[in-house]
C-alpha cells in the first residue's frame, strides 16, 4: 500500500492567531500519529500572515516533542535562505533529540517575496548555488573526514536524511543525480510532475542513502460525509489560490456557499489548474482519486495538505482518509 504522509503548512485561519495555528499543529500530529500517517512535514514561508511555520525548524521540535513515533520533517527548507552549516546544526540537533524521527527536505525558491528576502539578507542568486550548497550539507552529516575544520556540532555523522523538493525540471535532475528521494509539489504546482519524475527515475543514480528511486507526490485532500459538504469545505483553498493571483496573501478563510461568485472565470481556470491534484469528497471518493493518481504517477507516498478552515473539519478529513485506506491505527 502506497505510504500517506501530512504536509502541514500550519495555517492561520481568519480571526485567529499564529500561536492559534500552532496548537492546532500540535494536535493534528498527535492524531496523524495515532491513524497511522508515516510521516508529518512542515514548510518554510516569511511574510506570509497566513501561515505560522517560517521559524520551521522550531516547529519541528514542537511536533515531535509532542509526538512519539510519527517521522517528522520539514517539507521543506528552503536552503538558499541559509547557510549549509547552520542548517546541519539545527537539524544536527534535531536528530539528537529524536533520533531516527527527522528528515530534511530541500527547496531552491525562496519561499517568500522579493522585499522579504531582501530582509532575510540573502543574496537573490543564492539558488543559484542550490546544488553545491546541498553537497556540503550532506557533507557536515557525513562521518568526519580527515583534516576537516569545520563541521556541526550536533550534526557530524548524524546522516539525516535529505529529500529533494520541487516543482520543475530542476530538482528532478538533481535529486536523480545525488541519489536522493524527491518529493514534488503537485498539490500547487502540477504542471510539470509527469515530465519531472520520468527524468528523475532515468537520471537516478544509487547512493548510500537510497537505492533506488523514491517518489513522494503532493496532493490536497479534503474528506467529509458528503460530496456536498466537502465541496463546500473546498471553497476555502479555491479562495486562497484566487487570492494569490489577486496579490497580497491573507489568512485562511471561512468557506462559502458560492464559490462562482467569488471569483471571474480567468481566476478559475487558474486557481483550479494549480489544484488540478485535488480530491474532495466522501472517503470512497478521495480513495478512487488517489488510487488513479498514484497508479498515473507510479508515486511511493503521497504527502497530503488540506486547507480546511474549521480544525474540527480538518481532523474528520485526514481520519476519514486514513480509514478509507486502512491505515493501521496506533
């Protein structure tokens, strides 16, 4: 059976607060935990008062101190918003803490906009280094090499696993190159996944950490009793993605009852492109999505987001799901 995992961008919902957000991270991988999710990830974003995990790593630390034995990650960082070093020490740490309970996933965009990076003090080329910048991450993970000054202090021989993360050509080559697991972003941006996990699978190449290849896909899932109900659920992801092309990002709103209303046939058709790897419906529902959608894809996880507005909601649409699957309860 195909693995399903959490992707968490700890969502602000309106009216309420980050620290709101937080607690409702807390308490969503507690239950994944319990229904039998493999692993709960958490992504970097600044500047966006819509969502709560910028200071990612520390999230981390919050989910699995609270947690028991659920994998815990970030999907992803984003690395050229870091140096190499401190990231191996932060999630050096990490590993130490939890041992055995940590991945890395690596991003090459930025994660915010152009003012917020100014204010991060990263150089706007910075990604261009992606490559050589995750070579020397991996290295501080790596056992202590002879004659090496500088390494991460915890992190040194600690060998966390790294995940390629994109949503292009790019990262599918790399992460075929080095040998590494590569998770890809169709739950925002599905243009590219078929072409980009063909030529991750072609270019792959074993490595120490992996074998052979390892595909995670996105994918947005909203569960509930009814079609109805989901759909009406939906509404509050449909109005973020059409916020996001009209400009400044807010927090998570409340769903409505007419979805058309909200937004011009040209913002659709391109909110709806961006979620075309969504599943809504009853848990036999989103189950026959995602069956198709993993047969399509040939994927070995699927890492699940649901924008849900209501927690309460968004907790019955991952145990609907879990149990549509059967996953094993713990």
């Amino acid at each position: 059976m195909t693995a399903l995992s959490v992707l968490d961008l700890a969502f602000v919902p309106s009216g309420a607060t980050p620290a709101h957000a937080l607690r409702n991270t807390l308490d969503l991988a507690r239950h994944a935990e319990r229904w039998g999710y493999t692993r709960y990830w958490l992504a970097e974003h600044h500047n966006m008062i819509g969502i709560a995990s910028a200071a990612t790593s520390i999230v981390i630390a919050h989910v699995a101190g609270g947690t028991n034995s659920i994998r815990v990650g970030a999907g992803g960082i984003m690395l050229p918003n870091h140096s190499p070093l401190v990231i191996a020490e932060q999630f050096g740490t990490l590993e130490s803490l939890f041992p055995g309970r940590i991945d890395l996933g690596l991003g090459r965009a930025p994660g915010t906009d152009q003012r917020a990076l100014r204010a991060l003090r990263r150089d706007p080329l910075a990604a261009e280094s992606f490559p050589q910048d995750v070579l020397e991450l991996q290295a501080y993970f790596g056992d202590l090499q002879p004659g090496q000054a500088v390494q991460a202090v915890p992190g040194t021989g600690l060998k966390v696993p790294l995940w390629i993360l994109g949503s292009s050509l790019f990262g599918a080559q790399l992460a075929g190159a080095l040998g590494l697991p590569y998770a890809f972003a169709s739950h925002f941006a599905p243009d590219d996944l078929m072409p980009a996990l063909a030529i991750y699978r072609e270019s792959f190449h074993p490595s120490a950490q992996l074998k052979k290849p390892y595909v995670m896909v996105g994918a947005n899932v909203i569960a509930a009793d009814t079609d109805a109900e989901a759909r009406r659920i939906f509404t509050s992801a449909q109005q973020a993605f059409t916020n996001l092309l009209r400009g400044p990002r807010g927090q998570l709103a409340p769903p409505i009852d007419d979805i058309e209303a909200y937004w011009s046939p040209h913002e659709k058709a391109r909110a709806m492109s961006m979620l075309a790897c969504s599943f809504v419906g009853p848990g036999a529902t989103v189950r026959a999505g995602l069956e198709r959608f993993v047969a399509d894809t040939g994927a070995d996880e699927v890492i699940v987001a649901a924008a849900i507005y209501e927690h309460a909601a968004r907790l019955k649409s991952y145990e609907l799901l879990a149990d549509a699957f059967g996953l094993a309860r713990r």
